[in-house]
C-alpha cells in the first residue's frame, strides 16, 4: 500500500496534519457531548425518582395492610377502616375487601366515585372476585392487566394464635391522576413539566401507559422506539437509555413484569450544541482538505513525479525498451547523477546481453551440428553394413549383418529426434516410433503391402536420452522379430505399438507399452525358428528393460506380447536453455538490485 514515493509522500502529509485535525475535532465533540447527555442525565434522573416513588408507594401499601391485619380487625370495624385509608391515599384504591380463612368476601368497600372508572377495569380477573382453591398462592403482591394500565392486587392474611383466619385484599392503580399528584407527588409532575418529560408504564407485551394522565389510556409509541422496548423485552434487560429523533428514552424496570419509560426531549441549547459541533467539523475537514489539496500538488510536482518518470523509462527498459532519460527541469540533484549512473550501468548490460545471447546461439548451433553429424555417421555405417550383407552369401551371417543394420538405423533415426525445439533435451516418442515402424517395414518390403498391418497407439511425450536409447532398440528387436519369424508362408497379421502414460495413486507417473504380433508366438511346432528367436534378440529386449529398471512380461497367448512398465525421467534442459536460462537469471538478479 505504501509500495510507490507518492503514496509514501502523501501519508507523510496526512501524518503531520491529522493530529492537529484529532485535537480540533476532540474539542467540538467533548463541547457537543458535554450538552448532548443532558437530556439523557435528565431522563435518569427522573426514573431514578419516579422508580423511587413507586417503591415508597409499595411499601407504604404493604405497611398499611399488615397493620390493619394485626390490629384484630372484624366485619364490624372494617368498613370504617377501609374508608379512613382510602380518603388517607387520596382515593388511590379500586377496592378493599375482607374475607374469610376460605377466600369468601364478607366486607367490600367499591371504588371512589371520584375516579375515573375505566381505572379500575381489568380483563384478566375481577378485582372484587378472588375467591379460589388456590386463593393461599395469592397472598403477596400479583400484578394485573388493566384497561388502561398494570393494576397492584395486595393480599394481607389475618393471622391469629398461629391461624389465618381471614385476608385483607386491596386493588390498587399503578397510574396517577392528577388530584395524586398535587399533593404527595408534585414533585415528579413540576420535574417532567420543566424538562418537557413523559411517564409510560410499559407491560411484559410491549403496551405502553401514560403513568400521568389526568383521562389514563393506551399510548402508541413511535415504531422505531416499540421495536427496541420489544428487544429490551425480549433479552430481560432491566435498564437501557438510547435516543431517537432528538428524543432521549430512559427504559426501567419498575417492578416485576411493569417497566417504566421516560422521555425526554432536548432543549434549544442542546439543538444549537449540535449545530455548532457540525460547522466546526465541517470547517476543519474543509481547511484541512484545502491544505491537502495544496501541499499535495506542491509534493507531486516537485518531488513525486521526476522519480515516478525515471522509474518508469527504469520499467521499460526491464520490458525490453531502450533506457531514455527522463527531462524535467525540477528533478533533484541526486536523481540527475542516478540517472547518469544507469544509463552507463544499461549501457554495459546490453553489450554483456548480446555477447551471452551470441554465445548462447552458436552452442545451440553446435550441439545441433553434433546431432546431425553422429546421425550422419551412423547412417553411413548402417549403409557399409548393407553392403557388406549383400556379399555374403550365408543367409543366417546375411540375417545377422541386416539386424545390426536395423539397430544402428534405429540410432540414426534417434539422434535426429533427441534436440527439441522446446528447450528439453528429450525425444517426441510418437512421432520417432512412428518414423521407426515405418522404415522397419520398408526395409522388410511390408510398407507397400497389405499382408502385415501396423498398429500405432502412443501419447505424445518427451522421453529423456536415457531412457529413448533403450527403448527405441527394445521396438526394433520385436518389429524386426516378428517380420522374420511371426508370420511364416505369407501368413496375414498385424503388429501391435502401445505406449500410454498415467498417474498412480501417489503422484508419480507410469509408462505402460504394450509390444507385440497375432503371429505363431514361441510355441509353434518349428525348434529351429524358436530358438532363433529366442535368441540375442529377448535376451537384448530383456537387457534394455532392466537398463530403463522396467518391468518387462512375455504373454505367448494370441502371438507374442511384450508388457513394459516403468517410471519415465524428466527430460533435462538443452544447452541452449540451460544458456537462456542463465541470461534471464541474470537480468532478474541485476533489476532487483535497482
């Protein structure tokens, strides 16, 4: 990433000036967020005081049941009893009833008249209908779903010598009018007028509840803010504040399955806070841009650009181009006398280039000249062991001078395939075997006749000098083996030439050439021709597979059938690649030293 002198030179520019664009922009934002949690401080504060009135709330409720049920209250004073702690909590009940040890109501006291009915309607079960089997698992606290918010159920036993003999039951609204708040709670009302708050009671299933209504009813929140309450609910999470359209949220667990949410928006200072935090980022990021702008062009003209113009006519030249000096008046002193030092240094490389590829051409030319000549050679010598077959006149001496003929053909023919225009010195087996059957056959007078076939089947690969010297004389001894001996009295047939490479299970290659004639095999009924052909031909077959480390089977089923099996040498490099090789090394090593 910081590979090239420009981008090396602009993180140098970035380095020196973003400090200075850190420190601006730390004190905006310790400015901004010095007025941007006011609202959320706010919001806490006024859950942690509403949390704590609901608590007080509870707890004197509580109080006030345990005395009544320890003071030996009965039918006769409990109406009266109830009465007085009604008009004490400014008529906060819904009900209050007496019952027996069984549950069975015996004193009830209804709601005020003076409270809004629909506080204390509730569609999950009657508040002034308890009674049960399992009415002793009611005593405590149980929470109920009212119309328009949770309703407090308090269960009281009357206990007497160890005994309960009856229970105090009291319902109790969670909300608060307004003729609540201006006597006990004022404080909470006068908090959320100055700090433009709102009060919801939030229940398990995500309804929310104006807590401070004068008319309580359902409120319907934001979707924005009902999707997080429901993920609040969801993971159990008893406390969260976040902000949504400049509206702080401050969500609490009231008590057991009622939470409280409590909103807050900001003030006209905390909007303005805001705005000055953007204009002053934006003013930093647009001087400091201007500055990049500038000093960036400045480095780029003066400094970047004179290297970027020598290293590349330095690239070109490594792709093959002449070096040319690059001409700019503002390149610095030190590129001037670099520049001067590689056009000498380029000018010694391609003298030295041109001696070693000169070079490398006529050892090609020679190794060549080699080739031709030793096949040349050997061709003269099959043509003298011709001639001097012709003057014999002993048709087994004639036989054996006509075989020796054919090997060394074979080794002509060789020779002219072993330097390939590829780099490797190896032999194309295909095209070799396939001009060495064909001069086998003419030298029998078979290539213009019908009698005997040839069957060709061989993969096109390099095999390497040690291994084609072999293998081209193993395919002479079995054509030649099989025109003489397989098919005697102008029996018809044909030879077979197979050579396929595979890949074993461990990775390593495998050559499989499969040999052979549909002629009479070594069985037939002639000794004499058996063991002609048994002779120094498989024993020269055998000799050149172990020489490859083959493994070589004989099969007489259908004729004779030669199965060799061995692992092919990887063709080395020519002379003339070993030198191109060495020329590219060269230049490989002097461009990384640039």
């Amino acid at each position: 990433m910081l590979d090239t002198i420009g981008a090396r030179v602009m993180a140098l520019i970035v380095a020196t000036t973003l400090p200075l664009a850190i420190i601006a922009s730390l004190l905006a934002w310790h400015s901004y967020e010095a007025n941007k949690d006011n609202s959320i401080f706010r919001a806490e504060r006024n859950a942690q005081a509403t949390l704590s009135e609901i608590s007080n709330d509870i707890d004197r409720t509580h109080s006030v049941l345990d005395m009544l049920a320890g003071n030996n209250i009965s039918t006769k004073n409990a109406l009266h009893e109830f009465n007085l702690i009604q008009t004490l909590s400014q008529y906060r009940y819904c009900s209050l009833i007496l019952t027996d040890k069984g549950g069975v109501p015996i004193t009830v006291l209804p709601p005020p008249s003076i409270q809004d009915p629909k506080i204390c309607q509730t569609k999950k079960i009657n508040p002034f209908f308890i009674h049960n089997k399992n009415f002793y698992s009611n005593v405590g606290i149980e929470i109920l779903e009212g119309e328009v918010g949770p309703l407090l159920r308090f269960v009281a036993p009357i206990i007497n010598n160890n005994s309960v003999n009856g229970f105090i039951i009291s319902t109790k609204n969670f909300v608060w009018q307004s003729n609540h708040i201006q006597s006990d709670y004022i404080h909470l009302y006068s908090n959320s007028y100055i700090s433009k708050s709102n009060h919801y009671l939030i229940t398990q299933n995500g309804d929310a509840f104006s807590f401070l209504p004068d008319h309580p009813e359902k409120v319907e929140l934001p979707i924005q803010v009902k999707n997080r309450i429901n993920l609040i609910l969801k993971t159990h999470t008893q406390h969260d504040a976040f902000t949504i359209d400049d509206i702080a949220y401050v969500f609490q667990n009231a008590y057991g399955s009622i939470n409280l949410l409590i909103t807050t928006e900001r003030t006209p200072a905390e909007k303005k806070a805001l705005h000055i935090f953007v204009i002053r980022v934006g003013l930093i990021v647009l001087l400091l841009t201007l500055e990049l702008i500038v000093v960036a062009w400045a480095a780029r003209t003066f400094l970047v650009q004179p290297i970027e113009r020598l290293a590349l006519a330095v690239f070109n030249w490594k792709e093959g181009d002449t070096f040319i000096s690059p001409q700019n008046r503002f390149i610095p002193l030190e590129n001037q006398h670099l520049e001067k030092a590689f056009i000498t240094a380029t000018k010694r490389l391609s003298r030295h280039e041109k001696a070693l590829e000169e070079s490398a051409r006529n050892q090609d030319l020679l190794i060549k000249e080699i080739h031709h000549r030793v096949k040349n050679n050997l061709q003269i010598v099959a043509s003298l062991l011709n001639l001097q077959a012709n003057r014999i006149r002993s048709q087994e001496a004639r036989e054996e001078f006509h075989l020796v003929r054919d090997r060394v053909r074979a080794l002509a023919t060789l020779h002219r395939y072993l330097y390939s225009d590829k780099g490797l010195s190896g032999l194309n087996i295909h095209d070799f075997l396939e001009e060495l059957s064909t001069l086998l056959l003419a030298t029998y007078d078979m290539h213009t006749q019908t009698r005997i076939r040839l069957k060709l089947d061989v993969d096109h690969i390099l095999i390497a000098p040690d291994q084609a010297v072999p293998i081209a004389l193993i395919v002479t001894e079995v054509i030649s083996n099989a025109l003489r001996f397989a098919f005697p009295e102008k029996q018809s047939g044909y030879i077979r030439i197979s050579l396929k490479q595979s890949e074993l299970s461990n990775g390593e290659k495998n050559i499989e050439m499969i040999l052979g004639d549909n002629g009479i095999g070594f069985r037939a009924n002639d000794p004499d021709t058996n063991t002609r052909r048994e002779g120094i031909g498989i024993q020269l077959i055998r000799g050149f597979s172990r020489q490859i480390d083959a493994d070589l089977t004989i099969n007489n089923q259908d004729g004779t059938w030669y199965i060799i099996k061995f692992q092919p040498s990887d063709p080395l490099p020519s002379a003339i690649s070993l030198a191109q090789q060495t020329i590219q090394n060269a230049e490989k090593n002097i461009h990384s030293s640039l």
